[in-house]
C-alpha cells in the first residue's frame, strides 16, 4: 500500500512539473526580435538617416560656394586684365566729356539720371559683352558676371593722371532675377539717385548711389540716414557699400523704419580738406526687385590705382 502511495505521488509531481515546464525549442526553429527591440531598432535607423540626409544639402551648398569664389576670383583676374588692354587716359576721363570738375565719384558707362538715356564717358567699357564674363555664354545679358567701373577723383581740382582711382564693382548674376531700374520711390532728379548701368538689360545686376546724411546723434559715428527711405532691396546685412570718398563699410544693421543703416566701421570726413566734410553720397549694389531674398550680387570692389594713364 505504501508503495502504491509513492508511486501516485511521484506521478503527481511529475505530472505538475511538466505542465508549468516550457517547451523545448526545436533546433531547427529561429529566435526573433519582439515589438520594442523593432521599434528601437527603427528609431535609430531613421535617427541615422535624418543626419546623413542633412549632411548632403550642406556639402552641395558648401561646393556651390566654393564654385562661387573660385569663380570669382577668376572675374576679378580677367577684369584687371581687361582694363589692362583697354586703358584709360586722363585726357579721357577729365577732359571734355569726361567726369564733372566738381565730383568725386562717377560711373564710366552709361552714366545716367534716372529715366535718362546718358552716356559713356569710357566708350570701350560701354559695352556689356565686354563687361561681362564668361565669355563662352554667347548671350552677354546672360553670363555669370559683370563689372561696373567708376572712377574717383581725389582732388578737385586734378593735376595729373596719379589723381584718379578706378572702382570696379563685380557683381554676380543671380538665376531669374529682374533688376528693375525705374524708381517710383525718388523724386527725377540725379542727386536722388543715379545708375552707373542704366541701360544694361534687367537681368543684369545694377550699381547705383543714394543720397545720404551722417547721423548726428550717433555717438560712434557710424549711421547714414538714406534720404527719401528705402526699400528691403536695397541694404541688408552684410552688404558692402562705397562712400563718395572711396571708403568701403560692410553693413551692421538695418533700420528701415527710422531709414538708417548701421555699418562696421566710423564714417570717415574727406582726408585732403583741412575742414571735416563727411559723405553725403554712397554706391552700392541693390538685391532683385523681383526676389529680395537673394541679397546684393556684389562679389567685391576693385580699387585700381594705376588704370588710367598719362
């Protein structure tokens, strides 16, 4: 009777025993992954691919600049070598026809107020397929990039050839860009506003000057008011501008609302008047009118010093 006793007993045990025992897996039978080792897994992916897909834009933006730059130190290379080959002498630029006795800056081509036809005062710069590059775009008003040249007289009146500076602004065609020259906001009147390119086509960028007055009540003496207001096309950060007496700012800031424009450097009075006279006139190069966005198209400005000849 014991014995029959031990016996249930263990078949009991063993009986309960199995049923809480777990299968075995067979070895032909694979382990997978559950719902949370899934949704981790994929989190990471998508965090790695988000990363890598930023990384992408960058590098095409970073080698479209360097494309840029290279580009445009080639235009300024081919420029001088283009006033090289086609000099200007001061019988020229400050003879009949030549810049005004009184002025200190003034465009070379197509000088013009605005709405007027205007003139060159350098007719074998006039033309813009000579002003423009690369050459290898057979439509001029079509090319990646132009130059603008003005000329500076240091003393009024000049002596000699060694009296004038040439500025060249070099300007970079922005893709669907419009650079409209009429002007609805300035009054008709050439101290209010002159294009030294009037006549180019509107899809070439433009240089053009506004009257300005040195902001008093700045104590760091570095504000212009623009006279008669602006506009978002004209100045932005960043922007580089040249004052009636050849020197060049970089803007700080901008402040439409009040029509100044703050810039990087204190505005400086003309050196060889014994009298402080400090700007009333600057050059600059406006964005599209059509797409404000893309900024000024100026590469850099030229100073050449000995462009214009005996």
């Amino acid at each position: 009777m014991k014995n029959n006793l031990v016996h249930i007993h263990a078949s009991y045990r063993d009986q309960h025993q199995q049923a809480w025992q777990l299968p075995e897996r067979s070895p032909n039978v694979r382990g997978g992954f559950t719902l949370l080792e899934n949704l981790v897994a994929m989190l990471i992916f998508s965090l790695g691919l988000i990363a890598i897909a930023g990384i992408f834009p960058s590098a095409i933006l970073l080698q479209q600049r360097t494309i840029d730059e290279v580009l445009g130190q080639a235009s300024k290379q081919q420029v001088e070598a283009i006033v090289d080959a086609l000099p200007v002498d001061l019988a020229t630029i400050d003879g009949a026809g030549g810049m005004a006795p009184d002025t200190y800056i003034q465009p070379l081509v197509r000088t013009t107020a605005i709405g007027s036809p205007g003139t060159s005062i350098v007719p074998d710069w006039e033309s813009t397929d000579v002003r423009s590059m690369p050459t290898s775009i057979s439509n001029a008003d079509l090319r990646d990039f132009y130059w603008v040249p003005l000329a500076r007289r240091k003393y009024t009146p000049s002596t000699s050839y060694q009296d004038f500076e040439i500025f060249i602004f070099v300007l970079k065609r922005q893709d669907g860009a419009e650079y409209d020259r009429t002007d609805t906001l300035l009054p008709f009147s050439a101290d209010a506003g002159i294009w030294a390119n009037n006549n180019d086509d509107n899809a070439v960028p433009g240089v053009r000057s506004r009257e300005v007055e040195r902001d008093v009540s700045d104590p760091f003496n570095r504000t212009f008011i623009i006279d008669h207001g602006f506009t978002e096309n004209d100045f932005a950060v960043g922007d580089l501008i040249v004052d009636q007496f050849g020197k060049l700012y970089t803007i700080n800031e901008v402040d439409p609302a009040n029509d100044k424009i703050v810039l990087n450097s204190t505005i400086g009075a003309d050196p060889l008047i014994a009298s402080p006279t400090f700007p009333t006139e600057i050059w600059y190069a406006p964005a599209p009118t059509n797409n404000p966005v893309l900024g000024s198209p100026i590469v850099d400005v030229i100073i050449l010093t000995d462009a214009v000849q005996p």
